[in-house]
C-alpha cells in the first residue's frame, strides 16, 4: 500500500473533529447534551439546599396571596408607622388620664391634650384638674362622674355636686375613703363621653355617675356644632374619632386642616356667642339624627361600665325655666309675609299691654298671635311671664317648657333626652344601672314645679343650692346600693349634712359667692346671647344689686376669717387642691401675701405634677415678686405642657420685654397672637417694640389687625391714634381716638391726648 493510501486509512480511523462526526458518534453526543442540560437545569432549581421550589401560584393558592397582599401588607405597615410616629414623639396621647408620679407614688391624673380629638386645638376645652393612686387603696370607693360643664361645677369647680356628695358620704362614713373623681370637660356631649368611659373602666372603679345631655346639639358632631359638622352614620363619627386617637390620624388631619381650613371654625373661644349663627328650629330633621346618636351612645356607655362589674347611675338633666328666657327664636317656615305682618301686631301690642301690667289683656293678644304662629320661642315664654304673673302657674310651667323646647340656640336638655336618659336606665336588660330623677328633684324644690334662679346661676349651671340637692339626690341611691360591707361602717348618726354644714366643710364663704357672681354675671350674662334675651337689662339690674349686697360683707375681717377656714381644711385634707388653689387666690388677692401665696401655688404643682395650670399661676406670682427669671422657666413649662398656651406666650413677651431681650418678646407675642387672635395685650405689646426700633408702618399695620380681631379695646384704638398721629395723618388718628371714647367715655387720658391733636392744627 502506497503511503498516501496509508495516511488516508488512518485519519478515518480517528474521531472526527472540528463538526466532523461520524453518525453514530453525532447521536451520542446528542442524548448526552439532553441529559447533562436537564441535570443543569435540576440543579439550577434545586438552590442552595437541593430542595425543589414549588411551582407557579394558581387557583385559591394565588387568591390567597392576593388578600394577603391587599390587606395584611398594609396593616404591617400602617403598624409600623404608627409605631414609627411614637417612637420619635409625633402627635399627642389621646388618653384621657395619663401617668405621673406624686410623692414618689405611681399616681394617675388629666391629660390637657385629649380635648385636641374633637376641637380645634387652640379653642380645645381641657378635663378639670385631677388625680388619684393608680392602685386603689383598700379602704376606697372609687366614683367616677362623667359630663360637661355643669358636671365641673361652672362658674368654680371647688364647688361642685361632686364635691358636696363627697362630703355626704365622708360624713355618713367618717372610715372609708370616697374618691370621686370629676372627669368633666365644658362644651363636650355623649361623643366624647363614650370614649371617657373608655379611659376610665380601666382605672379599678366601683360606680359611674353619668350626667349628661346640654351640648348635644351644640357640642361635637352636633347639628349647631361650630367644631366638628354632623354626620347622620354614628360609624363615620366613630371612625373620625378612633382616627384622630391614632399618631398617622392626628398627622393627616392637622395636613387637612392646615391644606383645606374650614373657613366657619372658630380662631378664638368666645362661649356661647361662638354659636349665634348655628340656630336649630326644633322641626329641623337632624334633630331627629342627634336624638338617635344620643340614645345609641348612652347605651355604649352603659355597656363599657357593666363590662367592668361597676355600677352606674343616670340623671335627667335640669334647666332654668322660670328666669332664662329663650336665646334665640325664629317664625315657622311656611309664614307667609301677611301673616308675618298681622302676627307681629298682635304680638306688639301684648308686649304693650305686658309692660302695662296689664297680663291678661297681654296673653288675648299673645294667644291671637299664637295662632298665626305658635313656633317662636319669645312669644311662649311672654305667655308663661304672664300668666305667672296672674298666678296661673300650671299654664305658665307649660309654656315656659314650650319656650324651652322651641329655643333655636339649643344650650339646654329638652324633654326628649331627657325621655332617652330615663327610658335608659329604666330597661331592664341593664343590670346595675339606676335612675336620679334631677328634673323631680328640681322642681319639687322649686316654686310651683318650675326651676329658676332659686337653683340656676344663668341657663343650666346649678348654684351651690342647686348642687347640694343634687349630690343629696345622689347620695340618697348611692348609699342604697353599697356593698353590705361599706353600709356596716355607717356612722351612728344617720342625719344628712345641711347646705350650709356643706358650705362650711367646703368653705363655700361670702367671698366665693361674690367670685362666682361676678363671675356669672360679667363672662356670661353681659355677654352674647344672653344680651339678646328678653327682660336682660331687668336681670343685669337684679344680679348688680345682688353684687352689692354681697360686697358689703367682703370686710379684712371676712378675708382674714376665710383664710383661717382654709387652714383648718388643710390640716385634715392637705391633699385637696381646690382648697389650696382657692387659699392661694385669697392671700394673693386679698391678703396681698404673695410670698405665702406662691408656697401654696407650689404645693399644688406638687399635686398635679401634669398640669401646666400651678405653673402659670406660679409664674405671675413670681411676676409680682420681681422673680422675672424664675417666672419665665415656670411659662416655658407651661407650654412644654400645653403648646398652645397663649397666655403663656404673651407672658414670656412681656418678661422679655421688660429685660429688654427684644427679638425673644417679638417672637413671643407674634406666637401668642397666632394662637389668639384676639389677645390685646400681645398686639399692644407687640406694636410698642416694633415703633422703638423705628418701625412704625409694622407697628400700626399690627394695631390695625388688632382693632380687627377686638374692635372694642379701647387702648387699642388710642395706641393706633397716636401712631397715626406720629405719621402725620391726623384724621386717621382722630377718628381712632373718637372710636376708643365710644367705647370708654370716661377715659380722661384718652380725652386729653385727642384734645392736643386737635389743638396742634
């Protein structure tokens, strides 16, 4: 074989290479690529552990994964960034009661920022001052009163029904201990005190005293609310109000707020006069809605405090009939201008033959014009004073109920919450739940069944008459439904203490009645609305000479004898923070002791380690003293407390104005008028820096937002003329100077300045 054949024979005899195979070995290679490739892949799925991962999701397995995705994910993060916000301090404590500590002992007391969930928050009304051992003590009966501002005891809450049922029932039971905490914020309705409740189950007590129902038609959620509009759904409201206790709920509503204000929320607190343009005729159907939330609250409430094994009593809640005429009154709908035209004459000339004395002739006319119109409130309680007058009184108590009920400012329990609050006591699937009748009570001690100033300061708050009947009314079912073990312990005299024995034993003297009169007459009955009542000049008349009688007894000697009377209260209840707080006023005011006054101010803030209150009252006791300093560390307290403490503010501007720290005063006053518009002093005081550093355009154009908020300061308006004046527009200045002796016209400062204006021409 040649060697060219030879080579031939060998190469084809080797394996092919370089895409040269042969079939068989093309073949082979083939099935070993399949298998090392599905080996690979096998591999590949199995991951670190070898384990096979399942397939794709499908049929319920995918839908599962969906809801989860759509509603645990979201809940975890929710929770973690509500958990977020706590953490780093955002928002606020919703709690009613929070901890602190007094003496060293683990002690609960008021939270002055839960008032922030339902107003808004420079207006938010605050819970009166209190605080009890957070463990109960064995030899206590714990009673937790829940309401508004007839519950705080307005005009002084040292003098509640409250208070006086203490007094009752440590008298009846000298060895036990009746805590009764007052859990009472003004302006508030079953809303808020569904979630007090709440709050309050959790804090050991034996029984609930609930009343309630004045502001549930002006208080939140309200159908002549000016805070919170009406929902018809009770669930939207809950809803709104379980968000605004969450730390994301208080961030995104304050975002609202700030983003979308409501125009008709009120920047300032002015009382009743707040809700002058929220009239509700009593056919209006949101009534109907309020009525409903009202009954469906009461019934949550009863069942948060049988879910703690207390027990609870209700009261109907009394209103002055015979001496407060209505707030607001309004015609029926349909009045057409004819009738409207005849019904006001026949009502003018009742009122005519009224003022003549001539009752009877008054009540044909009114009852003529009744019949056109029988809705206006005014005309109702005309025919009550009349008929009163003739000494029919079983008519004159219906109509003046029938002006009650047809008051467009709704202020006072009408009939039907009271007919709620009885029909909820009296169901019987309500175990431990009991009934005080405080309408009976009131009328049976009143004149001819029909309540007035007997019992009444103004509207709906009681005098210290009025309370005592109360808490005795309290303290008549209290005492029955005691455990067997307390009433064992009963004294061996049975006798009730008398009003003025409870007086005594709360020092409820002549110069706290004066306080309180004066009180009521120049922050509620010369104020509106009840400026527009009828017969108010009459009523300012009676209460001014009532003011005088009690003025005669307010001798040195009465001071000196008040101040012994806190004393001996002190020495046996060194505790009680209204007679420490009462006695610090006396000896500030009246003893001019401002030194022993500020010891006692000391020895509250001591008691209520949570309020900002003993530090404000600290810090303008110190002011007095010249402890400038000191006062001012006691107001940063204040607001580190309650942020939105104008007072405060306004004080800090004043304190570094007088150190002449003027950059610290003008931040300080612009914050307190931010937080009040209508804070006078601020505005003045802000003004006087801004002209010394030569900035008179900013100080007047200050001035004049402040004749804006509070056209009735008169000192306003003559620091604007004076400036004015400074700027050579004297007609401007003038003008202001006339407006400010409008408003006081005995002002001989104010006379002598617009005087030398008037001569430098």
């Amino acid at each position: 074989m040649s060697a060219k054949r030879r080579a031939r024979t060998k190469r084809s005899s080797l394996p092919a290479t370089k895409g040269v195979q042969s079939h068989s070995t093309a073949k082979r290679l083939s099935v070993d690529k399949k298998v090392i490739s599905k080996d690979i892949r096998k591999k590949v799925k199995r991951g670190a552990k070898g384990r096979v991962p399942p397939g794709p999701l499908t049929g319920w397995r995918l839908w599962l994964f969906r809801l989860i995705a759509v509603t645990v994910v979201p809940v975890l993060l929710f929770v973690l960034v509500e958990l977020s916000l706590r953490a780093t301090g955002q928002g606020f404590r919703p709690d009613a009661i929070i901890e602190c500590e007094v003496n060293g002992k683990a002690a609960l007391s008021d939270n002055v920022r839960f008032g922030w969930r339902f107003f808004p928050r420079p207006i938010a009304r605050e819970l009166v001052p209190f605080v009890f051992a957070a463990a109960k003590p064995e030899d206590t009966y714990r009673i937790f009163v829940l309401g508004a501002s007839a519950v705080k005891g307005e005009p002084d809450a040292a003098f509640s029904f409250g208070r006086i049922l203490r007094v009752l029932l440590g008298n009846k039971y000298p060895g036990l201990n009746f805590e009764i905490i007052n859990v009472a914020m003004p302006a508030i309705n079953s809303h808020v005190v569904v979630e007090l409740a709440k709050d309050c189950v959790k804090h050991d007590p034996d029984l609930f005293v609930v009343y309630l129902g004045n502001n549930e038609v002006t208080g939140p959620y309200g159908a002549g609310s000016v805070f919170t509009p009406l929902a018809s759904n009770l669930s939207l409201i809950r809803a709104g109000v379980v968000l605004r206790s969450l730390r994301f709920g208080q961030i995104l509503t304050r975002f609202i707020e700030r983003a979308h204000p409501v125009g008709n929320r009120p920047a300032v607190w002015r009382g009743l006069e707040m809700f002058l343009e929220k009239q509700v005729r009593a056919t209006d159907k949101r009534l109907q809605s309020g009525y409903q939330h009202f009954a469906r609250n009461l019934k949550d409430i009863i069942g948060i405090v049988g879910s703690s094994g207390s027990k609870m009593i209700l009261c109907t809640v009394g209103s002055n009939l015979k001496d407060c005429p209505p707030f607001a009154s309004l015609h029926r709908l349909e009045l057409g201008a004819a009738d409207r035209t005849q019904w006001e004459e026949l009502y003018q000339e009742g009122v005519s033959r009224e003022q003549a004395g001539d009752h009877a002739e008054a009540i044909e006319r009114y009852l003529a014009a009744a019949e056109i119109d029988s809705h206006y409130a005014d005309l109702q309680f005309r025919l009550g004073r009349c008929y009163w007058a003739l000494a029919k009184y079983e008519k004159a108590r219906e109509r003046y109920i029938r002006a009650r009920e047809l008051d467009t400012l709704r202020f006072r329990a009408d009939t039907r919450i009271n007919e709620i609050i009885r029909d909820s006591a009296d169901n019987e699937a309500h175990e431990g739940v009991y009934l005080v009748d405080a309408v009976r009570t009131f009328e049976k001690n009143s004149p001819h069944n029909v309540p007035g100033e007997e019992l009444f300061y103004e509207h709906v708050h009681m005098n210290f008459k009025g309370n005592t009947l109360l808490a005795k009314a309290l303290f008549e079912q209290i005492d029955e439904i005691l455990p067997e073990r307390i009433r064992r312990e009963r004294a061996s005299d049975p006798s009730l203490l008398t009003e003025a024995e409870c007086a005594q034993r709360l020092a409820y003297t002549d110069w706290t009645r004066h306080n309180n009169a004066y009180k009521i007459l120049n922050f509620y009955i010369k104020k509106p609305p009840f400026t527009n009542q009828l017969y108010h000049e009459e009523r300012v008349s009676q209460m001014e000479r009532k003011l005088e009688r009690l003025e005669v007894n307010l001798t040195p000697q009465a001071h000196k004898n008040a101040a012994t009377l806190y004393e001996q209260l002190l020495e046996k209840e060194p505790s009680d923070i209204w007679f420490r707080w009462r006695y610090a006023e006396l000896l500030s005011v009246h003893l001019r002791d401002e030194s022993s006054a500020a010891k006692q101010v000391r020895l509250t803030q001591e008691l209520l380690p949570n309020s900002y209150r003993p530090h404000l009252l600290l810090a303008m006791s110190l002011e007095r003293q010249g402890h400038r300093n000191e006062a001012i560390e006691h107001l940063w307290r204040v607001i580190q407390i309650k942020p939105t403490s104008a007072n405060a503010y306004h004080r800090l501007g004043m304190a570094y104005h007088a150190q002449a720290r003027i950059d610290q005063a003008i931040r300080c006053y612009s914050k307190a008028i931010r937080l009040q518009p209508d804070n006078g002093g601020a505005y003045k005081g802000l003004a006087v820096l801004l002209s010394r550093q030569g900035k008179v355009d900013q100080a007047v154009d200050m001035l004049r937002e402040g004749t804006l908020s509070i056209p009735d300061d008169a000192l306003m308006h003559v620091n604007l003329g004076v400036l004015l004046n400074r700027q050579k527009q004297r007609d401007e200045a003038i003008k202001e100077l006339r407006i400010a002796l409008q408003i006081d016209p005995n002002s001989t400062e104010t006379r002598r300045i617009l005087e030398s204006i008037l001569k430098s021409n």
